[in-house]
C-alpha cells in the first residue's frame, strides 16, 4: 500500500474515526448509566475477616441515607465475600455490615453519585471503641509517667534554673 491509497482506506479511516471517538465519549460512561435506574448509583466491594484475608460470606451491608434515613440492603455476600447494593439514589450514606460475628458500623458517610459505581471492601474488625470478647483493655502509660519522660522534665528545669540564677556576662562579639 502507498501513502495515498492509505488514506483513501475507509476501513482504516473508520477506525481512526472511532478510536477517536472512544477517547472524546467513553463507553463506560453510557454502559453505567444504562444498568441502574436514572438518578441512582451502584455500591459493590468484598467483606473480609478481621485477618483482612479470609472471605466473610453471609454478610449483608446496610446503607441508610443521612437526610430522609432510609434504609437499603443488599443480598448476602457469596462465598467470595463480595456484596452488590444497586439502585441507590444519589446522596450521603453511613455504612453498616451485619455478619455472624457482630454488627460494624462504619464512622464516616459514603457519597454516591448518579451513574457511578463505587468500590468499598471493608475487614470486620472491631473499631476504637469495640472489643471483641475475652480482650483485654491495654492502656499505653503517658510519655511523661515513664522514667525518660522524667528526666527529661528533670533535665530541662535545671538548664533553665542554670540560665535564670547564675550571672551570666554580656554577649559581645568584640569579647
């Protein structure tokens, strides 16, 4: 082929048209908006043990909207762990999961946007304020109620007693 029977190819000149056109309008954006109800995203992701490895299946993840407190569920996570919330409407969220071992809850709201699909795995682990049964309560000792938290205070109270009491002369760079 010469250079000009190359651009007189319409197969080649269709792809370049579409290739370009991929790049200016993504696919992904029609695909995800063409699954879930208008106005309404997807929440999908994977429930792990506390190990942050092994697969919790059975688990359900409970979305509850901040401003009309709606709840939504989704199905029991399979074997894999992985859940699917479709349909959500698009507004702020506080996220739950409700498994054999225990109720989590999560901290923070979750933001879902219109024809986004957003991925969340989370580890069921107990939080700040959770234990799990037979831990024990371990509180870490201050660094100032430790032995080198002491003479440091110790240490710093003399340098400064040493500048404040003893007559110290003038400094001067001619001296």
């Amino acid at each position: 082929m010469t250079v000009k029977s190359i651009g007189r190819s319409k197969g080649l000149v269709c792809g370049v048209l579409a290739a370009f056109a991929l790049l200016i309008f993504p696919a992904g954006t029609y695909a995800a908006t063409g699954t879930a109800a208008p106005g309404s995203g997807t929440l999908s992701g994977f429930i792990y043990a506390k190990d942050m490895r092994t697969p919790v299946a059975g688990a359900v993840v409970k979305l509850r909207n901040v401003t009309d407190r709606k709840e939504l569920l989704s199905g029991p996570t399979d074997a894999n762990g992985m859940y699917t919330v479709a349909a959500v409407p698009e507004g702020r969220y506080l996220l739950g999961v409700t498994s054999a071992s225990g109720d989590f809850n999560l901290d923070y709201t979750l933001l879902v946007k219109e024809g986004e699909l957003g991925k969340l795995s989370m580890s069921l682990a107990p939080g700040a304020g959770g234990q799990e049964s037979g831990e024990a309560s371990v509180k870490k000792a201050g660094f100032f109620s430790s032995v080198a938290g002491r003479v440091l205070v110790i240490a710093a109270i003399g340098v400064g007693l040493y500048f404040l009491l003893v007559p110290g002369q003038e400094s001067s760079p001619i001296r």
